[in-house]
C-alpha cells in the first residue's frame, strides 16, 4: 500500500489524515474498552450531582433536624439521617463538591509542579537534575500519608491545606516519571533534527518533549486522582481535612463511627461513596492506559 | 500566483549553478563553501578519552558532492555533527577550525549557529523513521522548519512546504501536510526530510547515510532526488555513506576516513581507479564483483580498532598487509598523487610506489560502476 505511494503518484491515501492523530485512535480504544467506560460513568454520575446538588437539595447540606435523628433510609430520607437529624444522601451530594474537588485542583497542582520539575531536571541535567532527584528521593522516603499529615499539621488543620498537602505529596510521582521521560525522549532523533534546524531549546522543550511525554503524564493524573481523593478522606477521618459542618465524606465516617452498630447508614454510605469514585477513577485510569500505550496491556 | 515567490527562488538557484558551473570549467579554483582544518572532536567518558575525530582536513565547494566511506565507527557522524556544531557532552570540539562560507564557526556563539543552522547549512539522518516527530503532522513540522528562518505567515509557509513536498516527488502534498508521520513510508519520510532539510535553501546539505535505512528499490529514487536537487539548487551535498557504490554514482570527491583520520582524498575517478591507501584498496575489494562470482569475497582482516586505541603511527599498520617498520612508528604525511588525490601512506615516498603484484590482486578492480 505504502510502496504503491511512492511510485504512483495520486494513489489513494492509506488512511483519512484528520482521524490518525494519537489522541484520536486513543479515544477509539478508550469507548471500546467497557470497564474504562463504566469507570467514566460513575465519574460522570459524581460530577453532575456536584454540580446539581444546589438545585437538587436546594435546603443545603446543614439543615438539621434534630427531631429526625439518626433514622434509617426512607422515601423521605433515601440514605437516613446522621446524629444531627441531617439527611445523608444531600450531604453525600455535597460532598461529592469537595471530594471532586480536592482530587482534581490537588492533581493538577502536582502535575503542574511535578512536570517543571522533572523537564528542568530531566533536560539540564547536572546538577539541577542532582538537586531535583534528591529532593524527590527525600518525599519519597516517607509514606505519603505521613508526609501529608505531617505538612497538614505544620500549616494547620483546613482542606486547603489538605489540598496543599495531597498536592505536595504527590509531586515526585510526576517529577520522576516526566524526568525519566524527558531523559529518553532527548536522546532521540527527532530532537537532534529539531536542534539541526536551528530550534531553541525552549522551543523543543514546548514543542518537542512535553507533547511527546504527555500520555504518561495523563495516564498517571487520572489515577491519582483516585488516591487523592482516598487521601483527603484519610484526612478528613483524621480530622485534618475540611472541618464541619463540611461534608467531606471522609469526616462523616469519622463522625458517625460511634453509630456504626446502631444506625450502619450513617457509615456505610460515606464509605460507598468514597469506594465508589476511587473505583471509577481507577478503572478509568487502567482504560486510559490500555489506550495510550497498547504496549503495557497485560 | 501564490506559489510566484517561491519558484522565482528556485529559479535563482538554477542560474547560480550555472555560473558555478561556468567558473568551474573554466579552470578557476571556486573557493570553499565549507573548509575543515585539522578538526579534532574527543568525548570525554569515564573510561577516558575518546579522540572519535582526530585531525581531519577537508573542504567542500559550492555545488559539489563530497563522499565520506568508511566503515562504522570510524568518525564519519561525529564529523557531520562537529561541523554543525551539535556535538554535545561528554564530547567536545577541542582543536581545528571549521570555516563556513568565510566565516569561521568553531567558536561562533550558540545564537549563531541556531541561525546557520537549518537555513545555510542543513542536515539529514540515517533514521526516517525516527527523525520526525511522531505527535505533529508533517505540515507542522515542515512550517516550523520555515518559520525558524523566514519571517512568513502560516499560509505563505504552508504553501511553500506544500511546493517542497511536490518538489522532492511526493504526491498530494496538502493531503500529505495534514499527515503524522507513522502514516507514511521510509521511503516518503526521507523526502520529507529531505524537503524540510532544503526549504531554506542550505549551501550545503549534510547526509548521514540517508539510504541505509531503506530498501534498495527507494534508495535509488532518495540518491537521484538528492542529486537533481544538488544539479537544481547548487546545494552541495556531503554523503556520508559505508557504500561504495553510492559513492561511485553519486559524489565528485570523495574522503576515506579511517579510526577519526583522513587517510585519502581524491576525485572519485580517481580514487577508484587507483586507490593509493592501502586501507581504500581494501575497501575497494570487498565491494563484491558480479562479473567475478568465484573468487571468495575479500575482507579486510582485523576490526575496527576503536578510536585513540591506536596512538603510534598510521591508524591502519596492524590490518595492513604492506605495514613496514616506519609505519608502525610514525603518521605518514600526505603525499601528493596529482589533480587534487593524496593518500597518507609511506608507500608512496618509495620509488616504486605499491609493491607491484600484490597491488594489483584485489585493488582497483572491483568495482566498475
């Protein structure tokens, strides 16, 4: 097909041009990939009750009743009451806000932070490289979780600064693998063409290495944000995260786990949630994956 | 016409190749577009240093094509990447000169060769495959390359990318433009090289080893592409290249490089007529005959030795059949052969030249192209 090209000209063209980007036939594997599209739909199911849980629970996520504590799941309440007579279910669905949110503004700090990082280390070399692999081995070092409470607990206890933390944390994991990117991308010839053009450094770094090394980058975003969601929950238990009345879901499995034998709904819808959105951002993140590297497939 | 501009530009290439021409045969001496002296390129690696390009002279003329054979690793790459000034750590210029076009660029600021680069002087690699960038369409790639040097627009750059596209012989170079790169052939992703290393219309065109990738059926059509464009633009072209066959057919000079040296230079006729060097003889004679299918191919015995292994006398002596005493001791000087051949080899100092029969078994001959 491809020799035929080279000595007939106006041969047909082997494929339609617009639809061969990399991105295009990713998107192709991605909606054939079932799990990675179940995973998308629970995200999808989240997303729209964050943003509709003004509209669809317009009485807040605080209004208490106590003369309605602790009942179980009814028609009026779908997932019962927690120990303030609040209904679980609209501060599930407000909770979806922070927990969506923590995920995604910590993510994208990191891969923001992480990735200047990892193409200064990974392209100048040096000592640049020296000082920014050791400071990621040093983060590395300690279990995240303790590292994110430790910086939690030297800014103070709120969610922003749970997020600064999961951010934090999260950083090397970006840095290293943009590095490592970065370092075999550069080595490769269409740099030194680009450079035999005349380039600049800046222009191959934009133009030339960081499109090359997105699909890793994106592939690694997606599932974190399922581990800085479980991460913020993790604070949130710890009462490090948002602080109430926030319904971080996280919080309210700490809140409620005094009740846990009396009314189990007030625990084990927080806990549903939170399993439910991590199970979607990994399955989507595994989907991903399989569609950007066929490679790694198992 | 939109294209107007562009083909006036390509016309003036054509009229400047004929007075080069003209010059030519009228017995005057052009002056070099490209003159190497004495180029010297180490690497530096922690099991010491790597002299890979030691020593080596040379100069190219507007509109000629320069041959550079030898066999791999002996200095050919690093050469074409010194030249352009690319090579980067652990190796290092550390002695020489590189004048281009009267301007010396051994130690011309990064900004200036960013500006030489691609725009006078231009290169290409071994690897179609892996020389573009496999995220972005050719089209992009082939503006970049424009928009690097020439203050167009987008439109008027695509439109001149499009006409290089036609020019190297590729089909349909709109659809083409809006192409990435693992839709096309090798074959095709070479003349898109090619077109991207002559948009800004190079004086001299670096090929390092442009074919050998390629299956034999498109290495033939990339050396006439390449050629018609040094006949059409007056580009001059160094191709660097192990094949000798290539060399015949396609170059005007040629340089033998041997373990970083220069060991003989000449004109192609020349060379292959009567190589002077022992080790270009040999290459000469590996080279197998068709016409001549039973004697064993000839091999020339012993490896490349790696680059500083050698540091007493001529780089060759220990795969040399002739090597003497003096050989073993020091570098031979050039020694002049007429009409611009020389060889560095001590045989030549001798009276009768080339110890005569032995010479003649498996020199010369082989090929006859």
């Amino acid at each position: 097909m491809e020799t035929m090209l080279e000595r007939k000209p106006g041969a047909p063209q082997p494929a339609k041009t617009a639809e061969a980007s990399l991105w295009y036939g990713a998107w192709r594997a991605l909606k054939k990939n079932k799990l990675a599209v179940i995973g998308a739909c629970i995200i999808l199911v989240f997303i729209l009750c964050a943003l509709l849980a003004p509209l669809l629970k317009p009485e807040g996520f605080d209004a208490e009743n106590l003369s309605a504590r602790l009942k179980p799941p009814s028609g009026a309440h779908w997932f019962g009451t927690d120990d303030f007579g609040r209904d679980i279910f609209t501060r599930i669905l407000y909770g979806a806000r922070i927990s969506l949110w923590v995920g995604f503004s910590s993510v994208t700090g990191a891969i923001i932070v992480g990735t200047v990082l990892g193409i200064l280390a990974g392209f100048y070399g040096r000592w640049i490289d020296m000082i920014i692999s050791r400071l990621f081995d040093i983060m590395l070092a300690f279990p995240s979780i303790l590292l994110a409470i430790a910086i939690v607990a030297v800014l103070g206890p709120s969610l922003q600064n749970a997020l600064i933390a999961i951010a934090t944390v999260n950083i090397p994991n970006f840095g290293r693998l943009v590095r490592s990117k970065v370092l075999s991308i550069k080595e490769e010839e269409y740099i030194l063409a680009a450079r035999a053009i005349g380039m600049k450094d800046s222009r191959i770094l934009l133009r030339h290495i960081l499109p090359n090394s997105l699909a890793p980058i994106i592939v690694q975003g997606t599932l974190s944000i399922a581990t800085a969601i479980l991460d913020a929950a993790a604070l949130g238990f710890l009462g490090l995260g948002a602080q109430p009345p926030h319904p971080e879901w996280g919080r309210m499995l700490s809140d409620s786990r005094q009740y846990i034998t009396d009314a189990p709904w007030t625990v084990i819808f927080p806990g549903l949630a939170i399993a439910l959105t991590v199970l979607g951002f990994n399955l989507l993140g595994d989907g991903v994956r399989d569609a950007l590297d066929p490679k790694m497939k198992k | 016409m939109r294209f107007g501009k562009n083909i006036f530009y390509y016309r003036s290439y054509n009229v400047a190749i004929y007075v080069g021409l003209a010059a030519k045969g009228g017995g005057l001496l052009s002056e070099p577009i490209l003159a190497v002296k004495g180029l010297k390129t180490t690497f530096y690696t922690d099991d010491g240093q790597v002299p890979a390009v030691d020593g080596v002279d040379f100069s190219v003329r507007a509109g000629e094509i320069l041959g550079i054979v030898g066999e791999s690793g002996c200095g050919k790459s690093v050469t074409s990447l010194s030249i352009m000034r690319l090579v980067s750590a652990p190796g290092k210029i550390v002695d020489g000169r590189i004048v281009f076009n009267g301007e010396d660029i051994t130690h011309a600021s990064e900004k200036r060769m960013r500006q030489i680069r691609g725009d006078e002087m231009a290169m290409i690699f071994q690897e179609p495959m892996t020389s573009l960038n496999p995220v972005l369409t050719i089209g992009q790639q082939l503006v970049e390359a424009i928009r690097i040097h020439r203050k167009t627009s987008k439109r008027e750059a695509e439109a001149q990318a499009a006409e290089w596209l036609k020019l190297v012989g590729l089909p349909r170079p709109k659809d083409l433009l809006k192409s990435y790169p693992h839709q096309l052939s090798g074959g095709m992703r070479q003349r898109v090289m090619i077109a991207m290393a002559m948009v800004c219309g190079p004086k001299v065109l670096i090929a390092d080893e442009p074919t050998t990738a390629l299956d034999v059926t498109i290495q033939k059509q990339i050396l006439n592409l390449m050629k018609k464009l040094n006949r059409e633009t007056g580009t001059a072209i160094i191709l660097i290249t192990h094949d000798l066959g290539v060399v015949a057919e396609m170059c005007d000079r040629v340089i033998v490089m041997y373990a970083g040296k220069v060991v003989e230079e000449g004109p192609v006729k020349a060379i292959f007529k009567n190589p002077a060097h022992p080790y270009t003889k040999g290459l000469l004679a590996s080279v197998p005959d068709l016409r001549n299918r039973k004697k064993r191919l000839y091999s020339i015995p012993g490896n490349v030795p790696k680059p500083g292994e050698i540091t007493n006398g001529c780089p060759f002596h220990p795969r040399c059949e002739w090597a003497m005493d003096r050989c073993r001791g020091s570098l031979p000087e050039w020694a002049a052969l007429g009409a611009g051949h020389r060889a560095r080899c001590f045989l030549h100092d001798m009276k009768d030249g080339i110890a005569p029969g032995k010479g003649e078994s498996h020199g010369g001959t082989a090929v006859n192209r």
